[in-house]
C-alpha cells in the first residue's frame, strides 16, 4: 500500500519526487538541516549557502550568472518532524518552521484571521453556523459513499485527525467545531497518502478537505524545500479550479489554514495583469492556487515547474471542463514534467460524475478512493427549487412582486439577499438602474467591471446595509 508523502520521501533526499527524466537539479544533502541545528537562523546553515539575497530566505546566488543555480529555501527555523501511521489517526504533528518560517525575513506574514487571531478569546461554545451558515443536522442523514482498497475510517472530530498543533490552532481561529461530512472522509484518505475522486456539492467544506492534508503533507516532509532555479519556481502543491473567483476564495482560506506553517500560498488567475503575479510568485511559493488558462502561461513562459509536485488537486473538475478547460488540464497534467500519477498525490473533486470526469479520474488517478457525499448532482436540499412561466412583458413587474414579498416577509428575521440573473451585461446593467429607481439597492456582477470593483461588490454582499440585490450576467 502507498502511504503518505512524508513517508515516501523519509529515506534519502534523493528520493525527492522529481521524475529522473527531468533536469531539475536535486537538493543535496549538505543542505539538510540536523534537527539538533534546526533552531539556529539561516546564517548557521553550512553548505552551500552564497548568500541570503538581500536578507531574503533564498539560499543561493542571485542567479546573475550565466549558468541558473538551484536556490532553495532553507529550513533554519525550528522544524520538528514526527512519524505518523497511515491512517492519519496517530503520531506526532510536523511542524515545518517557527511563526515567520517559510516567509521572505523582509515580509512580515498578514495575519488573515485581522484581529480575531487571539485564539485563547475564542469561545468554543459559538453556534456552529455562526461562521458559514452550514447546517450541521442537516448534514446528519446525508447518504455517504466510500469505495476502493483499505479505506481509511472516516473521523468525527478534528482532533482524531493528526494535523499538528499550529493547524489545529487555525482550525479554531476558523471557529470550525466539527468536520463537515466530506472533510470526515476526505482528510483521513489524503492523509493516508491516497488519490481521491470525490463527488460533493458545492459549499460541502472541499477547500479544507484538500487543502488540510497538503499542508500538513508540506510541513512534514523533511526534505520539502522551496525551490528557484533562476526565475522559475518550483511548487509542491497544485490547487487547479475554474475561476478567478473560486480560485482568490480558495486562495484565502487556504492562506487561513496555513498561517504561521511557513507553507507559503500563492494565487494566479486569468483576467488580471500577469506582474503582479509573477512578482509575487518570485517571493517563493509552497502551494500554487491557478486556474488552468493563466498556469499554461506561467508554464510557457518558464516563471513555474511542476517537476516538484507531490500534491495536485482539482477542485469543481465538473465545472472546469464545462468551461472547455479539458485541453489545458491534460496539458498541466500530462505533458509539463509534472511526476506521474502513483508518484504525486492527486485528489478530484467534482459536484457530478459524467463520462469525462470519470475518463480524467482514470487518467490522473492511482489506485484511488471513490468517495461519494449527498446525491452526486443534485442540488442541496437546502434550496427550494420553483420554476414560474412569466411572460417577457410581465418579468419586471412580476421580479418587484418577488422582491417586495421578500422583503415584508425577511428571511428568518433577516433582510433576504438576492441574486438575479439575465442573459447580458447591457440587461444587467439595465435592471440594476431600474431596481435602484425602485427603491431596491441592487449592483451588477459581469465581465466588464474590473476586478476590484467585483471584490467589492463579493465582500460587501453580506452586509446588511450594502446592496440588497446582484443582478449578474452569467453563473460565476
Ligand atoms: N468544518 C467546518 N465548520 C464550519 N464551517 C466550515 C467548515 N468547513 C468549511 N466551513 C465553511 O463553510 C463554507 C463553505 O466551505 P467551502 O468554501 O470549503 O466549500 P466548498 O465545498 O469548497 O465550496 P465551493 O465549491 O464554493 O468552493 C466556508 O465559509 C467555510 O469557511
């Protein structure tokens, strides 16, 4: 049986899963950090250290020359490592570095939790929905399917899992109690080392599910170092998913999760100035969140490898292909030197199970876990389905009587949101002017408002003064 990553490589740094064919050169032991050394800062380091970069944690040349030279990341801070068994139920947590581990000395890492980080002031006895709405009783009877080899067992708690001190303490400051349904199942398999096709709706709680278990796999993999061959990085994990928008979402909750792990996060997505990015790529990166569309390009360009994967999930894989993004994936996935599958760990996540998705899972996967949660596509039975035939004539006059319903009767004693959508921008923009003229604070979501405006828009949506109604132009 395969087990986990930081198993995988314990042995010998030159087991470090880059495939032979490739010409990444491989870390070598002089950088190896005794633990008995590990708390001493990066000056300590013997080896081939040349210099720090201008106080940055790359080790190695600027890379001026003419030849590119292996800069690698090294793990000066306090780096504890501990065995686990496979099951992701025992052993000690890894923890890859101390609080700025992993993080460029001349940045200082933004606390994501603003000023909720006082982990001793959260009160453990909150509502469960006071975070995310997640209706946890709901989630009682929800049908669960698990097949494949030696399942691991599903868990009840976080603390059955063995994630290691510093994600527990993110766990909390996320306020989460208990694992939703598809984290139960899903975080022992990966932890366990296993591929993963997993079918669940969306806003099951995936992104912790995937993204627990790289993290972890991360800070617990010894030899694990980031890695920069003159402009080129070299990340371990691979987030891939549709959207800028699920991509940015991902990208900060994951930032949540792997607060003060020195697991380094980075996000890139299409529609936006490609600069930023690649500077921001530059300062090192441990998880690389994308959409497929602007990683091709980051390939391209020869700005990321994926010769250092061991981790690779795809995340709403459904959703990507409906997007025609299937050329572009295969390409990642088969034909840039990322290590083959049974080599990486790859985990598929997916709300439906067609014939394309199961034809990706038989390429990408290994001997995988099929993990099932709720009625796969289905819509949640959270949500009231009513379908109404209004005449075209009749559709904003009928939308208003929707609205002021709506409005006398609230939302179990709160004022509704609500989310319109029409066939184009212009009927966008068009019914955003006519709701706001009738005294309903509406705004529009489309592809002519620039990104900023966009976040804006999101992140003002659950406040209660702010619009009231989006009317977008297409399903994001
Ligand atoms: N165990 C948990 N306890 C409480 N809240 C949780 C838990 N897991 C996730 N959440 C919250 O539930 C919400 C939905 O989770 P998440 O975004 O991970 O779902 P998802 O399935 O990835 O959805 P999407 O498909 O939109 O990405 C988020 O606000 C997240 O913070």
């Amino acid at each position: 049986m395969r087990t986990s990553w930081a198993d995988s490589v314990s042995n010998s740094a030159a087991e470090i899963a880059i495939s032979d064919k490739n010409s990444l050169p491989r870390p070598t032991r002089s950088t190896y950090v005794p633990p008995h050394l590990r708390s001493g800062s990066i000056s300590d380091l013997s080896g081939p250290v040349s210099g720090t970069n201008g106080g940055s944690r790359w080790i190695g040349s600027d890379g001026g020359g003419t030849k590119p030279e292996l800069r690698r990341q090294g793990q000066g801070n306090s780096y504890a490592t501990a065995g686990r068994d496979n099951a992701g139920g025992g052993g000690g947590g890894g923890v890859r570095n101390n609080r700025s581990g992993g993080w460029d000395r001349r940045e200082r890492e933004v606390n994501p939790f603003g000023n909720d980080d006082k982990i001793d002031d959260i009160k453990q006895n909150f509502s469960e929905q006071e975070n995310s709405g997640i209706n946890f009783d709901a989630y009682e009877d929800i049908p669960v399917e698990v097949s494949g080899e030696n399942v691991p067992p599903p868990v009840n708690t976080f603390a059955e899992i063995d994630l290691g001190e510093i994600l527990n303490q993110n766990i909390r400051r996320c306020k989460y109690v208990k694992p939703t349904p598809v984290q139960r199942h899903a975080i022992p398999i990966a932890l366990a080392g296993k591929d993963l096709m997993a079918c669940a709706q969306t806003g099951s709680g995936k992104t912790a599910a995937f993204c627990f278990p790289i993290i972890s796999g991360i800070m617990r993999e010894p030899y694990a170092q980031r890695t920069r061959v003159g402009r080129t990085v070299y990340p371990l994990g691979l987030i891939l998913s549709p959207t800028r928008e699920l991509s940015c979402q991902i990208h900060d909750e994951a930032k949540k999760f792997s607060y003060q792990t020195g697991v380094k996060v980075v996000v890139a997505y299409g529609g936006a100035p490609i600069n930023q990015q690649l500077r921001e790529l530059e300062r090192g990166v441990d998880i690389l969140v994308a959409t497929p569309g602007r990683l091709v390009d980051l390939l391209e360009r020869a700005r990321v490898s994926l010769q250092a994967i061991r981790y690779l999930a795809l995340d709403e894989a459904d959703r990507m292909l409906d997007m025609g993004f299937e050329p572009q994936i295969r390409k990642i996935v088969e034909q840039m030197n990322m290590p083959n599958r049974g080599v990486r760990q790859t985990m598929l996540f997916s709300a439906t199970f067609p014939r394309e998705i199961q034809r990706l899972a038989s390429d990408f996967l290994s001997n995988h876990i099929f993990l099932a949660v709720g009625r796969v596509g289905s819509s949640t039975d959270l949500i009231v389905q009513r379908v109404e035939f209004v005449l075209e004539s009749d559709k904003r006059s009928h939308l208003m009587d929707l609205l002021h319903a709506q409005r006398e009767n609230g939302n179990h004693g709160k004022q509704a949101l609500t989310l319109v959508f029409v066939e184009t921008k212009k009927g966008a923009d068009s019914l955003e002017h006519w709701l706001c003229m009738n005294g309903f604070p509406s705004t529009t979501i489309h592809g002519d408002r620039t990104q900023q405006i966009l976040k804006r828009v999101v992140s003002a949506y659950p406040c209660p003064d702010s619009h009231r109604t989006w009317v977008s132009h297409t399903v994001t």
